[in-house]
C-alpha cells in the first residue's frame, strides 16, 4: 500500500496524463469489498428468510458476510498489522469455501431425486446466486497481495490481471443467474435476453482485456462496457419495480423481494464498479 506505487495508475491506454488517486487501490477494493459484503449480508438475511432460516446452514453466509465487512474494515484500518492480516486472509478464504458450498447446496435443493433437470434449476432457489462468495473471496484475496509495478504480463502487473480474470469470472456467472431467473417467465420479453448478453459479453471483454497489450480500441471497449452495465443495472432495477408494483395500489414487500427482485439487476451496477476498480493499474515510482 505504498502511497509511492498505488496513487499513481493508468487507464490502458485512454489518458494521455497518469491517473491519480487519492487512495491505493487496495484501499479503494478493501472500501468496496466492505460495503459489498454489508449489502450481501442484507440480500442474504432477505432471502433465507423466506425459509424461515430452515435447515440451520443457512445462517452460515448470513453470520459470515457482517464478520467478512469487518475483516476487510479492519485491514483498511490497520494494513500493517499482521493480525489483521491473518483475519483478513483467513476470512477471504473462508468465504470462498461458503460460496462453492453454497452452490452446491442450492444444487441439491434443485434436484428432484438424484436427478437435476432444467425444470428445477429454473423454479428453485438460485443455483448460482452463491458464487457471489466466490468472486468476493478471490477479490478479497488478490486484493491483499503486494502489488509490484515494474513487474508486468501483457503490460499489466500480475495482481491486475488476476482481478480481471475474477472480475470477468464474476460477469459470466450473473448472465447464467439472469438466464435461469428470466427463463421463468420463457423470456416472453426480449429485453429479458438483455442481462444474460450483456454478463457473457462483459465477461468476454473483460477476459480480452488481461491478455491485451496497448490496444487502445479494446480499453475504450471496456470502459464502454462498464457504462453499459452501470445502466443495464439501473435500467433492470427499474424494470423489476414497476413489474413489482404492477396493478397494486400498496406496496406488498415479499414481491419485491422474491418475485421480480429489485436489487437482483443492480449485481450489474456493482461489478461494473468492480470492473473500474480492478482496471486502475498502478505505475512504477519512475513513471509518474
């Protein structure tokens, strides 16, 4: 977190002049894994509520998430410490864990018999919903490395282009998410098609972009997907309320929450961000 090595970054290759920045971009990633947790932590609660909180491991990601804010608070307080460090790692790790679990207790609840069929991936809970902890866990990882400027791959250090390949992991894995909760309702509206198109396209750039050189068309490309998810995720919220609150003269919650979720499109919104985030590339001491 050196101020020398992480202030001072580059936009490949879009800005004639360094991009400064008043936080490292550890620091910006630790702020923003807090704040995503402390959301996850909320959708989460909303969701297993719905079961009543049955079978019990559904409190685990529900206890995890606030434990996991805290982790990555206490390490953007106190980055020297090596006990928050060890929390921190230890508390990434763990989420990644909770994540593949978490999918795979999804899948299981899906299935009728030993059997999963297409039927069931698409009228149960969210098969793929708990990858979130995943991509969380391997952003929260990567973003605890040092970072080393002067050492770089495809003009990007190797902690960049780690968090892209997480990022564009991250983009696939909510088009699937919007395919099997729009296929639901047989995407009677074509613009129902819109998420799941524009998570594999997102997540296809994103890929370009960590085995790209100075290619200045593919960045301004990723920039514009980002602006493209950032209102793929308004727009879809939108879309979600006024499904929500179609013909009803009160607002009824539980059909916010689980018929057209409100919050589900803005995922789009948050890896957007991400994507932004993880693409600040820091620039050695003697570039600025």
């Amino acid at each position: 977190m050196r101020s020398a090595t992480t202030t001072h970054f580059v936009y490949r290759w879009l800005t004639a002049e360094d991009v400064e920045v008043p936080w490292g971009k550890t620091s910006l990633i630790l702020a923003y894994l807090f704040l995503n947790y402390v959301i996850v932590f909320v959708d989460v609660l909303i969701a297993h509520s719905e079961n009543s909180f049955f079978p019990l491991y559904e409190w685990i990601p529900i206890i995890y998430s606030p434990l996991a804010a805290l982790a990555a608070l206490l390490l953007l307080l106190v980055p020297r410490s090596g006990l928050s460090r060890l929390i921190y790692f230890v508390m990434m790790f763990a989420g990644t864990i909770i994540g593949v679990l978490g999918f795979g207790f999804h899948l299981q609840a899906s299935a009728a018999g030993n059997s999963v069929s297409f039927a069931g991936l698409i009228n149960s809970n969210p098969v793929f919903a708990p990858l979130a902890f995943v991509a969380l866990g391997l952003i929260g990882l990567l973003a605890g490395r040092d970072d080393r400027p002067d050492y770089r791959k495809y003009g990007f250090t190797n902690k960049t282009r780690h968090l892209l390949f997480v990022t564009a992991f991250w983009f696939f894995a909510t088009g699937l998410v919007a395919f099997f909760d729009h296929a639901r309702t047989g995407f009677t509206n074509v613009y129902t098609w819109v998420p799941v198109y524009t998570g594999i396209f997102a997540g296809m750039v994103v890929l370009l972009q960590a085995f790209s050189r100075e290619e200045k068309g593919l960045s301004l490309l990723y920039i514009v997907t980002i602006a493209l998810c950032l209102a793929v995720g308004l727009l879809g919220f939108a879309f979600h309320l006024t499904t929500d609150l179609a013909g009803r003269g009160s607002i009824v919650w539980a059909k916010i929450f689980y018929e057209a979720p409100g919050l589900a499109p803005l995922l789009f919104s948050d890896i957007g961000i991400w994507a932004a985030l993880v693409f600040l590339d820091p620039l050695p001491k003697t570039a600025g």
